[in-house]
C-alpha cells in the first residue's frame, strides 16, 4: 500500500476540500463555544495540554483507549487535578498558537472567568471546566467533532 501523503496527493483535490469543511465547521463550533478565535486558539493547546498529560496517566488502560473511559479520566482530572511536572504557560501556549503572551494572557482570564481553566504561577494553565461546561464539552461537542472526523475518515477510505 502506498504511504499515506503519497495517497493524498493524488487525490488531493477530492480530499482537501473535505478536510478545509471539517476544519471550518470545527472552528466554526468552537468559537462559537468560547467566544472568539484567538480564544478557541488558547483554548484547543489548553486540551491538548490536558490529553498528553491523560495519555501519560497510569490511570488509562491504553489496551482500549474506548472514548468512554477517555472521557471519563478527562472529567476526573478536570475535577481533580493531576500531578506532572509540565506546566503549561503563558509562553509556551503564545509559542504553540501564535499569540502574544499579552493576548493569551488575555484569553485565559476570560476563560477563568467562564469556569474552563485556572491558573496559578506554580501549576500554569489547567484545564478545569464546571460541570456544565464539561457535559457539554464531552456531551455535545466532542461528539461533534468525532461524527465529522469519522466523516471525514469514511471519504478518505472510499477513494482508497
């Protein structure tokens, strides 16, 4: 079988236009939820941040990674906290997004003050949504995004 980006390339055009609309209405959703696009921004490299740190966690049994169990340690330790030595700050997230540390700085006070993070000198940005933002986040929009991946997914294995 033929690697992938060689696989894409060739059919690129049939592809591409289907991965820009997942991307769109991803972002579209998204910023919808947080309020603005340099918010969706901080806020994607924030979950990112929360998931390597979930993936590293003794916690999961990788022999499934089922998305139930996945969403099950993410509400925990959205609720709990974790223990890790990586700290996730205002540079690295202006690094990772683009931003200014001044506008990522922005950004994360108004997420605080929408209850999806906290933050502390010593533990940096911590993803820690209310309950209702967390229902909503692995009720609603997660599955969202799975739907439009998997759709996304479906087209590429057709033109295989």
């Amino acid at each position: 079988m033929k690697q992938m980006k060689d696989f894409l390339k060739v059919n690129f055009l049939h592809i591409w236009h289907h991965f820009l609309s997942f991307e769109i209405n991803r972002s579209r959703d998204a910023i919808k939820m947080i309020g603005s696009a340099n918010g969706y921004l901080v806020f994607q490299v924030i979950c990112w941040h929360h998931i390597l740190i979930l993936m590293n966690s003794s916690d999961l049994d990788f022999k499934g990674s089922f998305r139930k169990e996945a969403v099950d340690l993410w509400i925990k330790y959205g609720k709990d906290g974790f223990n890790t030595n990586t700290v996730l700050t205002y540079s690295l997230i202006g690094q990772l997004t683009g931003l200014s540390i001044e506008t990522v700085r922005r950004q994360v006070k108004k997420l605080i003050n929408d209850e999806w993070v906290s933050y502390s000198k010593k533990y940096g940005v911590k993803l820690e949504p209310s309950d209702k933002n967390n229902k909503f986040l692995a009720d609603t929009f997660n599955i969202r995004e799975v739907d439009n991946l998997g759709h996304l997914l479906d087209v590429i294995e057709k033109r295989k």
